[in-house]
C-alpha cells in the first residue's frame, strides 16, 4: 500500500465482483479495480484474486493480481 500512496493512490473503486464459494471457511473473489488518484484521475486498472479464510482468530486474506492476457477464475472478460 506504501507504493500505491507514495504514487499518488488515495481511493479504488470496484468495477466487478464475482465470488465462489468452495467451502464454509474458505472463498475466492475476483475483482476488476479502478484506482484514482486525489484528483479523480485514473491511476490503473487492475484485476485482483483473493483467496479468504477462516480460522480461530479470523478471517485472513491473500491478494494477488492477475496480469494481461490472463482472465483469472472464471475467465470473466476484462
């Protein structure tokens, strides 16, 4: 998140969702994001896939970004 601010990041808005669930702890996001910049302005585009789980202590949550030509899950056009 450090990169992103020190870029000019300051909001991110979510273009498309999609979830799976595989099971009662466990779930998979797909999401295409748009971040802006203070003044409106477009930083980037990107897709993101998140694997979310729960143990004891929580709900835990890895991201990783889905690079062009690939769709990710699903294979949800961009």
């Amino acid at each position: 998140m450090a990169d992103l601010k020190e870029r000019g990041w300051v909001r991110s808005a979510i273009n498309q969702l999609k979830a799976w669930a595989l099971a009662e702890d466990l779930a998979m996001i797909l999401a295409d994001v748009t971040r802006h910049e203070a003044d409106g302005s477009i930083l980037e585009w990107v897709r993101a896939c998140y694997t979310v789980r729960c143990d004891t202590k929580g709900w835990k949550i890895v991201m990783s970004e889905v690079k062009p030509p690939f769709l990710g899950p699903g294979d949800l056009t961009r």
